[in-house]
C-alpha cells in the first residue's frame, strides 16, 4: 500500500503550517516554495484540508494560511483520510456485510491487522508531535 503524492505533499503542508503557525498567515506561494511544491497542486490540495476544518483562509494583502485549531488536535490519520479516504487495504474490512466469507476468513483478519497498525501510528501521532520531530531533525548538530 502507497500512499498519494496528495497525502505526503498535504501532511508536508500541514507540518509547514505547524511550524509557523506562531507567525502571521502562511502565504500558498511561501508555502510551495519551501516544500517544493507547485502553488497549482497546493491548490488542489488546500480545500480538502480546509473543508475538513484543519486550516482557515485569512483574505487581504496580509492574508494566507493557518491552523483552524491546534497541532496537537490534527492527528495523521485524520489528515491523511481527509486526502485519501478510507485507508482499509481491501473494502471488506470497512464494510464486512459487503463480503460473506468476512466472518471465517483469515485474510480479512490479516487486512483488519493492517488497518489497525496504520489507525495506531497515523492516529497516535499529532501534528505536534510531527513539528517536534522536524525540529529535533533541524537543530545543528
């Protein structure tokens, strides 16, 4: 399993609006520039953030990008869904109805296993958690 471009470049935007989000709004253009991504896809990107309510829009000459709630509150996982969608490997663990062997079948377990992993790391970690680990990666050494 992969995840999108859209999933790793929407977490990086995520993290950058983390690590600046104690300064004035994070302008899209800025924001591309520093991760290496183009303002057209940031641009695709950027709505189904904000419609999941993790960033807010701030208009005028001084306007951009910030968190609509804290870092600590964004888990991965909820980032990551809101880009993805569901992050079940096979459909049969969302909707076990939807497979009549679900109930005595070792694989859906083993999918429902996967689901789990990625559900504990993904929902484990915070956008906070994400910055301080960028930080430590940053400081000199």
């Amino acid at each position: 399993m992969k995840f999108s471009t859209r999933s790793r470049y929407g977490t990086r935007a995520m993290l950058d609006l983390a690590l600046h989000d104690n300064s004035s709004p994070v302008r899209l253009k800025d924001l591309a520039r520093r991760q290496g991504v183009s303002v057209k896809y940031l641009e695709q990107i950027i709505p189904a953030l904000k419609n999941a309510g993790f960033i807010r829009s701030i208009r005028g000459i001084n306007g951009g990008y910030t968190l609509a709630k804290g870092a600590g509150e964004i888990r991965l996982l909820d980032i990551v869904e809101a880009l993805e969608g569901s992050l079940s490997p096979v459909d049969c663990v969302d909707m076990p109805k939807w497979c009549p062997r679900s109930g005595e079948c070792a694989t859906h377990e083993v999918w429902r296993d996967v689901r789990k992993a990625i559900d504990d790391v993904l929902g484990g970690t915070t956008l906070a958690d994400l910055a301080e680990r960028q930080r430590a990666l940053s400081e000199p050494r």
